[in-house]
C-alpha cells in the first residue's frame, strides 16, 4: 500500500487523478463475444462528491443483448477450458503486473467513481492485485492430479474441472477487488464469464475489462455487460446455459437470485450453483477490562471508513456496563474530529456516500434511530454539494431496534450497554447475519469464549473488524451473510471447479 504522505506517492496520485479527470464523460461499449457494443439507452455514473460531473457514459444492455452474452461466453466455454491451467495462470499474472502498473490511475477512479478517500482507494486496488496473485498461486496448486488413495492394482486419481458460464454481480462498493476477485477466480479456474458491474461504479469495472484484454486473455473467455439490475439480472440468472453465479451484494437480491438459480430451465442440465456474498450487522464487543482508547479506535476507524459503506463496518458496538459512558465520552469527541468533504481532498477522513438515495435510506434510519435510542452525535446530511453524512452515533439502543438489527450501510453506529460478558456476546449473536465481528478485551477467557462462541464468519480481537487482508483473513459471512465463500483463501477457488474421479486398471 502506498503511503500518502510520502510525497512521491502525493504527487503520484494528483497526477493520476488530473489524467483521470480528462477522462470524464468518456462512452464505453458493452463488449459481447468479442463485439463491441453501443445501445440508445445510457447509463451515466456521476462523482458522488460533485454529482454534476460525470465519470462516465455507459451502455445499457437489454436482455436480449443479455442473452446474446450468455450464448456467445458460453459457444467459447470448451476451448478457454482446454488451454493450459499454465496459460492460464500467466494471464492472471499479467493482469497484476498491470494493475501495479497503474495502480494510482484505478486509486483515481475510485476517488472518483465511488467516493473513496486516498487510502480507502489504494487499499481496494491492493487487494484486488491480491486476489490476482493469490489466486494464480492456488490454481498451480490445484492444476494436475491431485493425491489420492492408490487401490491395488489400479491408478486413482482426483483432478478439478471447469463449471462452465459464470455471470459476475458485484455491488459497488468495493468496485475493483470485488469484481477483480470473482472475475479472476472463475476465469483462471477455466471458466467463461459475463461480468455485470454494478449500475454505480460500471467505469472502473469497464477499465478492468479493458485490462483483462490487454493482459492476454480472449475476447471471447468474457462478456461485459453493464445495464439495471433489475432489468438483466433475471434473465443472467435463469438463462439455461448459466451454469453459475457469483454474487456480491444485499441480502434482498442475494436471496432473489438464490431463489431464481434454483428453478430449473427448459433445456437446462445442471444444477445451478450460487456463490452468494451478503449483508452484515457487524458488533464490535468492548469488555469490562479492554484497553477502552485502543476500543475506541477501532470502532472508529470500523464504524466510519469509508462512510460505513463496507459489508465489514461495526454498525453495533456492544459496550460493558463498566466502561460504556467513559467509551461513550471519549467515542464522541473523536468522532467529531472526523472531516467530511469531497473524497479527492486528502484532508477528508470520509467522504461521500454512492447516491443521493443512498443518503435519503441512510437519513430516514437516522431518524428511526434517534426515536430508537438517544442521538449523540452527528444526525444529518453534513454540507457541500456532494453526498455528505455526518458520522452518527446513536446511544442507549435496544436490540429489538430497527437500527440494531436492520443494515444501513452508512456512517451510523448503534451503541448498547451490556451488564456483562455473557450479556456482551448474546447481543452479538442477536442478528440474522454473521459476516465479522471483534472483540476489545483483556480477559483470556473471555477472548477464548468469543473465539468459540461469536458466530462469524470472520473474528478480530483486539483489533478493527474490517480490512480482512487476502491470504491472512479468508472472507465470507453465516447466516443471511451469505454462502460463506471465503474469498481469499484456499477453499476459494474449488467454488468454480467440479472434481473427477479417474480409476484405471491395466485392460
Ligand atoms: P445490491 O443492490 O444487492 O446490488 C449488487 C449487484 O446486484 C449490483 O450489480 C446490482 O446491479 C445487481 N442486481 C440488482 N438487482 C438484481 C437482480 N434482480 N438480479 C441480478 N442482479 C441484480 O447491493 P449494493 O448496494 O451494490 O451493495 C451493497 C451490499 O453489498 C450491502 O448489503 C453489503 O453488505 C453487501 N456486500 C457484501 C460483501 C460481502 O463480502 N459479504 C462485500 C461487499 C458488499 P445494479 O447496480 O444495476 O442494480
């Protein structure tokens, strides 16, 4: 990750971001097969932190260019899963050495496309060269014969075969890693793809296309085909020749497709597998005994980077009886130290948030919220013209609150007082999803408990609950949090293979 406050690397990224600049209001195609396409309908995706520019002009594809997608990706299926897993691998590895490459101008477009500060950017695009080099790694391990039992007599084997056509359906909000990793993982493991960026964020998902091509991999091996959701997803989901779906997003449309891919098709010969990435309601837990300054800071950083826009973010922080008004105090007052401003000026710890409906949902649970609990900070839009809330904390609230147990995914903390530990960690188990949490504590019971008992997918103790890094912090969610695909560790990439047993014996 760079430093900003290296000057090298400052100056680096005010040059990307004036390079990216005149990029503004560029149109790009759909690519289809290998054709470029232009539609009359555009989608145009605005600067959340000045929405009169315009980042970027987009085609919008309609399900018959949908289904012409799906056809084409899936007429090259069988030769992309012919080429060497080696070739394969050496294409991934391309596309990371270019995305290193220009590594400052897609940091740019996130500033500029999804409103990401500068570290919130680089730390998207160093995971999604991550997922690029993690990934080509694990597909050496998993290319050939894999060991298996030897039957006297016989020669055993055990090797991992493409699925088939996947369709890729990624959320917005981390525009690169997300689309970068499902991508990736799907075409390296043999695969062809239909990509469907999100509507909010479809020129960083075009500039990736753009780079797959350039890193060498076929025309043919994906399709990238921005349009609405709502007007493509279904028939992407239950077109016959889908063999599978990787989504990343809200529980409402996880569920949706889920239920979709499940209905099988006339003509239709397998059955449709569903990686599914989903919400949160992530807790951070402060103990009695926690070192309450270092509890403070992550919760902080958890609950307001990136404006709480991160599946990842604490939304809840479960406090001890003991210390919740000194971590109350202290919480506030750094909370209101938080600049918001545009996401391009570094001297902005957050900036906007996607969209000006975004901000209504987010406002309308603030008001909930502040009926639910007692308001103690923030509670509004914050001024400028771009998407500015102020940071949000709510106290005193119930674990029957909408606002503790519904996802916002914004910049609004819940704040809970437990009696104790046992009480702590019933309040963190009191949710219907179970993406991450963490726990602040000193007492090695306690932390052995969590360990046991916090149901989540992924645990931090001691530490902030975001920022899972590839390899390290495998990632993926219980429950309404999804399918648990753990994205960025070794179980991975078998979510796009199938396994064949061979047993040969001498004819
Ligand atoms: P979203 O509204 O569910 O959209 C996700 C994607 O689904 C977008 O590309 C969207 O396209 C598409 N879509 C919408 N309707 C569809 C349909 N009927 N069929 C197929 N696709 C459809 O989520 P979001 O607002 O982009 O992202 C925020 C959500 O993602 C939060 O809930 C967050 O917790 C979750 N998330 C989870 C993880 C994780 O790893 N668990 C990571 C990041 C985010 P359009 O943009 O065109 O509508």
């Amino acid at each position: 990750m760079a430093d900003f406050s290296v000057p090298a690397n400052r100056r680096a990224i005010e040059a990307a971001l004036q390079k990216v600049r005149s990029e503004f209001g560029h149109e790009y195609d759909l690519l289809i097969g290998g054709d470029r396409v232009k539609t009359t309908d555009k989608l145009r995706s605005i600067n959340p932190s000045r929405p009169s520019e315009v980042v970027g002009i987009h085609q919008k594809a309609t399900p018959e260019l949908a289904s012409r997608a799906v056809e084409s990706t899936y007429a090259y299926f069988p030769e992309w899963a012919a080429t060497s897993q080696e070739s394969r691998v050496r294409k991934l590895l391309a596309a990371a050495q270019l995305l290193r490459e220009h590594k400052y101008e897609f940091d740019a477009w996130l500033v500029c496309e999804a409103g990401k500060t500068w570290p919130e950017a680089e730390a998207d695009v160093s995971e999604a060269i991550d997922f690029c080099e993690y990934y080509a790694r694990e597909m050496l391990r998993l290319s050939g014969p894999q060991p298996v039992v030897q039957m006297p007599g016989e020669r055993d084997e055990l090797r991992y075969l493409p699925l088939g056509v996947g369709i890729i359906i990624p959320p917005w909000n981390f525009p690169l890693a997300i689309v970068v990793g499902m991508t990736v993982a799907a075409l390296v493991t043999g695969n062809t793809v239909v990509i469907k960026p999100s509507s909010e964020t479809p020129t960083v998902a075009a500039k990736f296309a753009e780079l797959l091509l350039e890193a060498g991999f076929p025309t043919r091996s994906f399709s990238f085909l921005p349009g609405s959701g709502s007007a493509v997803g279904d028939l992407l989901v239950s077109h016959p020749k889908t063999r599978f779906i990787a989504f990343t997003g809200s529980r409402e449309v996880g569920l949706r497709i889920n239920e979709l891919a499940a209905k099988t098709q006339p003509g239709q010969k397998w059955i449709k597998r569903v990686v599914a990435e989903m919400g949160g309601k992530d807790a951070i837990i402060v103990d009695g005994d926690a070192d309450v300054d270092k509890a403070v800071d992550g919760v902080l950083v958890s609950a307001f980077g990136y404006q709480g826009q991160k599946c990842s973010a604490c939304s809840r922080a479960i406090v001890d009886a003991r210390v919740y008004d000194q971590f109350l105090d202290k919480l506030k007052k750094k909370t209101e130290t938080l600049t918001v401003g545009p996401s391009d000026d570094p001297s902005n710890f957050m900036g906007p948030v996607i969209s000006e409906n975004a901000r209504k949902t987010i406002l309308q649970y603030i008001e909930v919220g502040s009926k639910e609990g007692k308001a103690v900070t923030g509670g509004g839009a914050a001024p400028g013209d771009g998407f500015f809330v102020k940071p949000t904390i709510i106290a005193d609230v119930d674990s029957t609150a909408r606002i503790f147990q519904e996802e916002i995914f914004g910049p609004v903390l819940a704040v809970t007082k437990a009696r104790n530990f046992e009480h702590a960690l019933e309040l963190a188990n009191d949710s219907q999803y179970g993406l991450t949490g963490a726990i602040f504590s000193n007492d090695a019971e306690h932390i052995r408990r969590a360990r046991e008992e916090f149901f989540v997918g992924n645990l931090y103790v001691n530490r902030k609950c975001t920022g899972a890094i590839v390899g390290a912090h495998p990632f993926g969610g219980f429950n309404m949090s999804g399918t648990d695909s753990k994205a960025g560790g070794p179980d991975y990439l078998l979510l796009f293979l199938q396994a064949k047993s061979i047993a040969e014996r001498a004819g």
